[in-house]
C-alpha cells in the first residue's frame, strides 16, 4: 500500500515535515454561481509521523496561520482585503486552522482518506481529507535527503461553523487543495 515509485527507494519511517518550498494550500469558494473564488495561504506546517511499511498507522498535524491569506485582491490601496479575510469575524477571525488526523484509510496504492479534528475559527468538528500519495525516495537528489509528496483535498461547509448566513453572495461549500512535499524534521527548508 502507498509504496515507493518502481524508480526511487521508498523514504524510510520517521519524523517529516512539510518543505515550504514545495507545499501549498488554495482554497475556493462559489461567488454568486458565477465563479469559484481562490486564495492561498502562505504559512502552512505539516508534521508527519510517517510508517513507511504500514502507512495506514502513520499521522498527521497540519497547522495554517490565517493571518497569512493571499487572495490578490486587485485594489490594495482601497482596501486591505487579504487583513479582512484573515482577522474579521465573519471571515477567519484570525484563529489558527488545524488538523489532527485520527483514521488512515487505504482505497489503493495510490489513494485513501485521511479522517481528523479540523478546528477552524476556534471550533473543532470531524473532517475528511480525501489524499493522493504521489510518491517517496529514499534520497531526494537535490535535496540530498527522504522525501514524501502528497496530495489532498477537503471539502467543508461554512454552515458548521455559523458562517453561511453571515455572507450570502458566498457558497456554503469551501474546497481545500493541498500539494506538499515532506522532508526529515532535520533537513533544511531549502531544499530543493
């Protein structure tokens, strides 16, 4: 299960942690049915505690500070939307975002759930990340070590959290795509 790319040595168990470099978390959310509206936030952490023969007892903690909202908002002289978004009540209410994992589960060898804690503006309910395992290696040649990528995808409600009658030009439904790359505690966060 989740095993190693026929080319590379798979990464070895241990203690890994999301390379900002290669890691990104995006978010959508429906305006008006007329389109998805997407951000990003640039502070994201991920800790895993990876069991590279048995994945499904590995696990995870994910942090996203909200104060690092990037929407690109294209009149920053106006208005400092991306400080809106993060700290105002009716959006993130400057609270951090975390998950905890609790259930791994395997679909294939590429493919599973991850089930956990999502606590968002102070609030905790379950969540499901649905995770793609898109490979390890044992030594990363840039990087001169292990490395882990994954991807996944959470779908939320506002609703859960008493946002949806707050702001009703947005949708209920909130997408999170998350890309990352994850390294040794050890290594350097420049790598490559």
């Amino acid at each position: 299960m989740w095993a190693a790319q026929p080319e590379h040595d798979p990464a070895p168990s241990g203690a890994y942690v999301s390379d900002p470099a290669h890691s990104s978390v995006i978010w959508k959310v429906n305006h008006l049915g007329l389109s998805n509206y997407t951000a990003r936030f640039t502070r994201m952490t991920a800790e895993l505690d990876w069991h590279a023969e048995r994945p499904e007892t590995s696990s995870v903690v994910a942090t996203i500070d909200p104060l690092s909202v990037q929407t690109n908002f294209p009149f920053p002289e106006r208005e400092d939307f991306d400080k809106e978004i993060g700290t105002e009540d009716r959006f993130l209410a400057g609270k951090p975002i975390r998950f905890v994992s609790k259930e791994i589960t395997a679909i294939d060898s590429h493919h599973g759930t991850v089930a956990g804690d999502l606590t968002f503006r102070g609030e905790t309910h379950p969540a499901v990340l649905n995770v793609t395992f898109n490979g390890s290696m044992a030594r990363q040649p840039a990087a001169d070590s292990p490395k882990i990528g994954f991807s996944a995808e959470l779908i939320f409600k506002r609703s859960e959290w008493g946002l949806a009658p707050k702001i009703k030009s947005v949708g209920d439904e909130v997408t999170v795509i998350i890309e990352t790359e994850l390294q040794p505690a050890q290594a350097s966060n420049h790598a490559q």
